[in-house]
C-alpha cells in the first residue's frame, strides 16, 4: 500500500508543478493587472483532481461531480492516507512555490487550494491552504472605496464592464467584507446600472457581471448555510434544507440580496435561466420571508400599483413580473377592450417587465393565424383577436416594436413552437397591409433561427399572399435570411420573370457566400439544382442564374 502513496504522490506532486510551471511561462501578467486599479492579480483558486492515471490541476471547479467515479487503478486510498499522509506534503509543496510569487501580478490578494480525491470511500474534498495577503488586501480596499467614490458616487459617465466585472465580485466577497452591507451593495450594484443606461448593449454585459456575482455568492456563500445541494451539469442545482435548519433573523438579514439578485434574473437574463430566479424566491419563502411571500404572489413590487393591475366595465389586466404573467379577462368584446390591454402590456414592456412572458387570457372570442406551426396558446389567441379590429393595427405594431427582442422567447411556446415576443402581432400585420412590411424586417433581423423555425412557415405565407415584387422583395429577403434549412418558398415560378429575378439579385448583393446559399436553399434546394436551371437558361436570366451561383460560391473561395 505504501507504494500506492508513493505513487499517488507523485502524481499529484507533478501536477501541481506542471500548474505553476505553465503559469509561470506567461508573458503578459502585469499588462492583465494593469487594466483597472481593481484586480490585485491573476489567479486565486487552485484545484487539485485525482484520479489515478489522469489528475488534473485548474483555476477552478466547475463543482460537477465525474460520472465514471470509479478509478482505473483496482487499488485505491484510504480516506485516512490522504488526510494524514498526502495532503500534508500537498499544502507545503503549494505553499513553498506560492511563497515567492504572493506580491507579483500572478498571485491575487487572496489564494485558495483544494483538492477532490477519488478514495475507498468515494470523493473526498479538502480545502488544504486558504491564504490571504493582507498587504495587498488593505491596498485593494482602498482601491474599492477610492473607486466606488469618485466613479460610481461622483461620476457622471458609463463605466468599464471590466469594473463592473470584478468590483460585483468583491463587493460581496466576505475576505473583503466580512459584514456584509445588503443595502449599501445594491445601491453600488443600481448606480452602476444608472451609469450605464445610455448604452443598451454595455448595460447588458454590467447587469450580466452583477447577477453573476450575485448567484455565485447565493450559491457558495449565504445558501450552503441552510441547504445541502446536489451540482450536476446537466440539469438544475436541487438544494434540500439540512436537517434542524432553523436560521435566527441576524442569518436571514443578507437574503435582501438573494431576492434582488432573483429580481435581476428574472427581468434581465434570457428565458432558460429565469429558472434560477424563480428557485431563488421559492428558497426566501421557505427560509421565511415575507417579502418573498408578498413577490410570488403580487409581483417583485419593481412597478407602481396602476401599471400592474387595470380593471373596469371592459377588461381586467394583472401583471406578476415574478411569473412573467399577463392575465387578461375580456369582460366586453370590443375594439376598446382590446386597445386597453395593448396599451397595459406594451407599457410594461416598455419600463422593463420580463419579455419573456406569456398571456393568460379569459375570453370568448376563438381566433388564431392563418399558419400551420404555431402554438394555439392564450397569448396567441389574444393578438390574433386584437387584429381582428383594423384600427388596432398601428397599436399592434407599437407593441410589437417594444415587444422583439433575440433570445427572449413567450413563455407559453417551446420545441417546434418556440417563438420571440412580437411574433403573432408582426405575422398577422406582415400578411394583412404592405404598410408593415418595415416591421416584418426589423423582426427578422432580430430571429435566432437555431432557436425558433416559425418564421419558416411565415415566410411560405408571405411569399403566397404577396408575391415577389419590387415592395416585397426587401422583407422577403429578409425573411429568406432567417428561415431554417428546412424551409420551403415556393417562388420559383415567380423567378422565372426576368425582371423579377433581376430585383431578387439586387438584394443578394455583397452578402457572404455561405449566407447567399442559405438563402436560395428554401427555393431551388441544393445549388446542383440551380446550375442545372442556369444551364437550360437563356440570354439575361441565365447571366442572373449565374450570378447567384457566383455569390454562393464564395464561402468556398
């Protein structure tokens, strides 16, 4: 067995040095830490993995257990051999060649080292070296309150994203503040946001680094208090309340910022992650809060009581921003009815509410699409109803402009039927009047084609009700770009007209190649079947034939 330990040593011992040596190697450590006054340095965390024949040494830990557990080796450690005999000469070995290296760039203020070991008895997991610089602990403090007081309190203009990213971290870092300020750190956390407001696509990547501080510290730091959690990388953390848990008031006073931080997720990340939100207030219920109570079931209290619930003579609308639910009762079916709700909900859309959100809608009134492939859902139903009133139209559209957005996806559709907010009011007013042809190219430009086919069988639609003409050719081109590859157009007949086809090649002009064929598969399929049509051609058609063959060839140049 004795040789078991040798071996087994030496092979997390080169592990470790191959850690070190590789980061050693590196050229631009102090450029790194140079970019803003707020990293002290590069690494901070080190995590040692054995398993016999393959260990592995990282940054970090992803936290997901290996499913093949079993070691190669039939032999394995004991428990016992690791904490006793290995991890002793582990933590000196790191600690020696930290030694020289905690005041240069490549060492953090603090440094963290762990180990995960396959053993007898399963996984054992060690925290073997927690070590903290305080010189430069103190140094970064400062830094933070220097910052925080002249960029964030006094400052005027956007800031860096790369602040954001690592002061979101720090604020709730508990080596740097140990009592944690709920209030004071949100308040940090909104100013930047308000900083920042001006510039739609940097606010995006400040509001992502703040809820990815905010869960990693939920996660790691203020949950693993009260529950015992089960990390799998493939499905949802489970958290289960550890037996006799029973959190005084002083614990449960930081859960402020687990509620905000579940606000955040549920306004600000895209529909697959809204989960996480959602798990977050239901852990503040059953931990005992009030507030979290009073959210699951009116709403995070983010909007004014008006704009939340709307009841008279004609309708009744109520928002819970929490469930990102609309629920809409048609008392009256009317053109007013109808107006009123349009109004409610593009409002909220407008001031935040989740655009991932669905309808639950209470009416008489049955109406859907004229499309094969779409959800026959209470949302659906609901717009399909509003345009059943002409005037609407222009309303219609307003919400759908507030309404598109990538990634975001209505709550009641998933699979085949998945389909971007602004859907049904786009479709419906793109094959009524040419007026919203514009509309039907502004949603296009914003589909996720990996993520949503409907637009497939919208553009078969379009093309059908309006043909191919010098009006339509723009949205259509545009509808041509989005579809999947399983789409079918049917405008091939149209095509045939010279002039027609001369109009369709004007659009195609100056795309990529791989693009250029991605939008002529819907209609002619493989380009062997567009050579052969450009073989048969004649005089002007088939130049054009052979200049669309030309411009999707390009992806092969």
């Amino acid at each position: 067995m004795s040789t078991l330990i040798e071996l087994a040593t030496q092979e997390m011992t080169a592990a470790i040095h191959a850690w070190f040596d590789d980061r050693l190697r590196r050229t631009d450590l102090e450029d790194a830490v140079n970019r803003t006054t707020l990293q002290m340095g590069i690494f901070n965390d080190f995590l040692l993995d054995y398993k016999p024949g393959r260990t592995t040494a990282d940054d970090l830990d992803l936290g997901f257990e290996d499913d093949d557990a079993r070691p190669r080796a039939p032999a394995r450690l004991d428990d016992a051999q690791v904490r006793e005999l290995i991890a002793p000469q582990l933590t000196a070995l790191v600690q020696a060649r930290l030694a020289p290296l905690v005041d240069t760039p490549m060492i953090d203020y603090r440094f963290t080292f762990r180990g995960k070991f396959q053993t007898a008895q399963g996984k054992l997991h060690l925290t073997l070296l927690e070590y903290v610089n305080d010189g430069k602990r103190q140094a970064l403090l400062e830094r933070i309150h220097t910052y925080i007081g002249q960029t964030l309190t006094q400052g005027k203009h956007p800031t860096k994203p790369l602040e954001t990213f690592f002061l979101a971290r720090h604020l709730l870092d508990p080596q740097l503040f140990p009592q944690l300020d709920v209030a004071w750190s949100i308040a940090q956390y909104e100013r930047i946001q308000a900083l920042n407001k001006t510039q739609p696509d940097a606010l995006a990547k400040h509001r992502a680094d703040i809820i990815h501080a905010i869960t990693q510290w939920a996660e790691n730091v203020f949950l693993p208090q009260f529950y015992d959690r089960a990390l799998s990388a493939y499905r949802a953390t489970a958290y289960t309340l550890k037996a006799g848990a029973a959190p005084d008031a002083q614990a449960l006073q930081p859960i402020d910022l687990l509620l905000y931080g579940a606000v955040m997720i549920l306004r600000h990340e895209p529909s697959y992650a809204k989960s996480k939100g959602l798990k977050f207030l239901e852990i503040a219920r059953e931990l005992g809060s009030e507030r979290a109570v009073r959210m699951l079931k009116e709403g995070s209290g983010s909007f004014p009581d008006d704009a939340i619930h709307l009841k008279n003579a004609l309708l009744e609308c109520r928002a819970n921003d929490v469930f990102a639910t609309i629920s809409i009762t048609i008392a009256s079916e009317e053109e007013d009815a109808y107006a009123q709700a349009l109004a409610f909900i593009t409002h909220l859309l407008q001031n935040g509410f989740p655009k991932s959100y669905q309808i639950k809608l209470k009416s008489k009134v049955k109406q859907y699409l004229p499309l094969k492939g779409l959800a026959r859902s209470d949302t659906h139903r609901f717009f399909a109803n509003a345009l059943g009133y002409a005037s609407l139209q222009p309303q219609l559209q307003a919400y759908a402009r507030a309404a598109v957005e990538t990634f975001e996806f209505y709550a009641d559709t998933e699979g085949e039927k998945n389909c971007m907010p602004g859907s049904y009011a786009t479709f419906g007013l793109g094959l009524l009047d040419a007026r919203y042809f514009p509309l039907v190219q502004h949603y296009m430009a914003q589909v996720d084609e990996e993520h949503q086919s409907v637009q497939d069988q919208f553009t078969a639609a379009f093309a059908e009700k309006h043909g191919v003409t010098q009006d339509t050719i723009p949205a259509l081109v545009a509808c041509l770009r989005a579809c999947t590859d399983n789409a079918k157009v049917r405008i091939q007949a149209q095509l045939e007209e010279v002039e027609t086809l001369e109009l369709f090649c004007q659009q195609l002009q100056g795309l990529d190649g791989y693009l250029v064929e991605h939008m002529l598969y819907p209609i002619w399929g493989k380009l062997e079947k567009l050579a052969a049509l450009a073989r048969k051609a004649q005089g002007r058609r088939k130049e054009l034939l052979l200049a669309l063959l030309a411009a999707a060839s390009k992806a092969d140049a």
